[in-house]
C-alpha cells in the first residue's frame, strides 16, 4: 500500500515537472523571439488570434480595468441614470438617477427585515423585498421585456388576474365556513367592515386638494380596496382599474395585513368598555357536512346572480372551498391549500416586488396611497366593532364587539388577534372560533366590493388604458 503512495506522487511529480518545463519554454518563446524570428506558438503570445475573433477589436489593459470600473454598480449608483417610460404616457420618460435605485433596494432590505426578524407575513413580505432588491440593481437587467425573470413572472401571472385567481382557489381550500354557517348573524361584521373601502372615496377627494397630488376615480377605488386588507384583491383591482398604482397599493395592502396585532387591538380598546370586551359567546352548533359543501355551491350561485364582476374571485374561493369539503378528492385539496398556494405565493409576490421602482414609488401620489390605505383600514376596523355594538342593542345574546375587528379580511390573522385581546381580560374567553365567521365574511365581501368596482368602471378604465397604449 506504501509502495502504491510512493509510485502515485512519484508520477504526480514528474507531471508537474512537465508542465513547469512546457510553460518556461513557451514564456521564453514569447519574450526572447524576435521580429525576424518566427515566434514559437503559444497560448501566451499574444500575437496568435483566436478563431472567430479576427473581427472584434483589440482591448488594453487599461480600458479594461475602465470598462470594469465603469460597470460597477457603485458607479451606476453615484453617477447613473436612466430613462424609463412614464406611468401614464409611455411616450414620455422619466429620468431616474441612480441614488433612487440605492433608495429602493433599501426599502427592499427594510421590507426583507419586517418579514424575517420582525415575523410580519414572512411568507409575502420576504419575497417581495426580495423582488424589489432584484429589480433595482443596477445593469441586472432583471426587469428587461422578454427575457428578464422579474419581467416574465409580472407578464405570466401578476399583471393579469392569473396568481390572484389561484391564490382565492388557495385560500377556499384552507377555509373553513363553519363558524359563518353556524352563526349567520356575524355575516353582518364581515359587511360593515367594507365601511373602510368605501369610506376611502372620500378621502380620496379630500387628498385630491392636496399640492402635487392628483388621484381620478379608477385609482381612487383600487385604493379604497386595501381597507379590505385583501392582498389578492388588491393587485386584482388595480390590475383593471390602476394598473400603474398596482406596486404601491399591493405593498400597502400586504403591510397593513402584517401590521394586523398593531394596527388593531388600540381601536379595539378605545370603541369597547370592560365588560363588552368580557362577553362570553354560547358554543357554536355543529355543522353538518352537507351545509359546508352546499355552502360554497350557494355563495357561487349568488354571486352569478347578483354581482358578476365577483364571481370569478368568488368563484375561486368557492372551488376551492367545495374540493376541500367533498372529501374525495384529497389529493387536489391538499396541493391547492399548500404547494400550489406557496409556488403562487411566491411568485406574486416576487412579481410585486419587481413594480418597486423609483419612478412608481418616489412620487406624491405614492405617499397619499400609505396613508389612505391606513385610514382605510382603521376604518374598516372601527366599522366591524361598532356594527356588532349596534347589533347588541337588539340581540338577547350579545356579540363580544372584538369579534367585529376580525371583518376585515386578513385570514386568519385578525381573528387571532380578536382572540388575543378577549383573553387579556378574561383568559377563560375564547373568541377565536367566532371571530373566524366575519373574517371568512370579509373575504366574501371585499371581494363583493371589488366586484361593484369593476362594473362601475372597469369597461372605462379599459378604453382609457387602450388610448394610452396607442
């Protein structure tokens, strides 16, 4: 076994010998040949041309060392800019410096932060933060029509109703509607919460007095719409009425959603007393298997009926919803409410992360989106509580108002956090059961509300768009 090791790093030696020998000789060939003598061929003599690149010019180190200091990312940032459509008419550019770049993937780290140490929908914000990294890094090229990954995802699934379709499919199969089938009532609180969305109109003509900020009523409704606190929904409504706003009104959306346990409990605090917030609610009655599959089939029915611009993302949640409960087909259930629903996850939001750049985030009208998003959904808040408030002055069995802040309709969160607070006061008091019956309600009815966006302007926002285009 010895001898073998001797003899291995014996001809390991004289290989490498070899090759020390082979190089000196082509090295001296190379320096030492004269211009009468014909140089020894060589992968070091720089005269000998490489096949197929007689035609591209010869390159000195130093515009070599230029061209790499030139195409750093640091130069892009300090001295860079870029000429990129304007949101409105595409005809018209817009100059971005570099530094609003740096800005951006700052913002983009700060997003990645919330969601990783934070714990702020990890799930969301992280990939969004992510996208908004990617997108903004100089000379990447990740945004680039047909070839860029952000570009392709954006035109495969965000830009249209695509993600946002299968991510309703996602959450019908991760829904339970039996605490609403159990105590209709509660149905109500999912509805006031809406009083946020359209509430948000207002404001929206009080922020239009503002100097430099200017919003018409397409953008004005897929704004109202985060007071829904329906991520999916508000890329959704933006993509047909405001398709420019859609980076900004996501982002808020899906922040409001993950600010949930901050935003909520101190409007829950200042609009209840003590002892409503002590309320114990009776055990919920059982619901039978046919109700929970006859449910999702009657809530598509009426949406047909009714309001069809909402029947496609009723739609959605409503399959979902029917294959999770028929039970026979567990296989589509379970790859609907977890691969499929976190591959969709992960590329909407990385598609809305790629809409994070300077000239559709560093303007006025952005700013006036965060602060009405956040008016909206303190408003909606507040409506869902107050609604059950005013349904106990004629109920014999009151409604603990906390369970009115889970109207809004960021599942499962808000209900958690109605549970959260019912048990600072009382910790035998659990409110999580019932909470869940609004906040499912609310998903139903920010997407009712949308559904009234739609038909009311949809078919103008689209002859808009198309005249812009052309």
């Amino acid at each position: 076994m010895l001898g073998n090791n001797t003899s291995k790093r014996r001809i390991l030696n004289i290989t490498v010998a070899i090759l020390a020998i082979a190089l000196v000789y082509s090295l001296a060939g190379t320096v030492f040949a004269s211009d009468s003598d014909a140089p020894h061929p060589s992968i070091f003599n720089l005269d000998v041309e490489i096949p197929g690149s007689e035609n591209i010019p010869n390159v000195s180190i130093g515009e070599f060392l230029g061209n790499t200091v030139e195409n750093t990312g640091v130069n892009a940032i300090v001295n860079g800019s870029e000429e990129v459509p304007d949101l409105i008419d595409p005809a018209v550019t817009t100059t971005v410096p570099g530094w609003q770049r740096l800005v951006m993937m700052a913002i983009g780290f700060l997003i990645i932060y919330l969601g990783a140490a934070k714990g702020f929908e990890p799930l969301l914000l992280i990939p969004i933060g992510f996208g908004t990294v990617f997108v903004n890094i100089p000379g990447a090229g990740m945004y680039n029509e047909h070839s860029g990954m952000l570009r392709i995802i954006y035109d495969a699934g965000v830009g249209n109703e695509f993600f946002p379709m299968l991510i309703f499919m996602g959450i019908g199969a991760m829904t339970d509607f039996g605490p609403l089938i159990a105590n209709p009532k509660t149905a109500l609180l999912g509805g006031a919460a809406q009083l946020g969305v359209f509430a948000t109109l207002f404001g929206v003509a009080v922020l239009n007095l503002a100097p430099g900020i200017s919003y018409n009523m397409f953008e004005a409704s897929a704004i109202a719409i985060i007071g829904g606190a329906d991520g999916p929904t508000s890329i959704y409504l933006a993509g047909k009425l405001a398709p420019h706003m859609m980076a900004v009104i996501a982002v808020a959306a899906y922040s409001y959603m993950a600010l949930v346990p901050m935003i909520q409990p101190p409007i829950m605090k200042a609009l209840t007393t003590k002892k409503e917030r002590m309320f114990k609610m009776k055990q919920l009655r059982h619901v039978s298997r046919a109700e929970k599959i006859l449910f999702p089939i009657s809530l598509l029915v009426l949406s047909v009926l009714l309001i069809p611009p909402a029947a496609p993302l009723i739609g959605m949640l409503a399959f979902g919803n029917f294959v999770k409960q028929l039970g026979t087909v567990d296989r589509i259930a379970k790859t609907m409410e977890n691969e499929l629903l976190n591959i969709v996850s992960i590329l909407l939001s990385l598609g809305v992360g790629s809409q994070m750049t300077p000239e559709k985030i560093m303007n006025p009208n952005a700013v006036g989106i965060i602060i009405l998003g956040l008016v909206a959904f303190c408003v909606a808040t507040a409506g869902g509580v107050l609604m059950a408030k005013f349904m106990n002055l004629f109920l014999k069995e009151k409604i603990n108002p906390l369970i009115g802040s889970a109207g809004v309709s960021a599942v499962p969160m808000a209900a958690r956090v109605s549970n959260k607070v019912g048990l600072e006061y009382d910790p035998g008091n659990f409110l999580l059961m019932h909470a869940m019956g609004p906040n499912v309600a609310g998903v139903i009815g920010t997407a009712i509300a949308a559904g009234v966006f739609i038909s009311t302007y949809a078919e103008a926002a689209a002859k808009v768009l198309a005249q812009v285009a052309h």
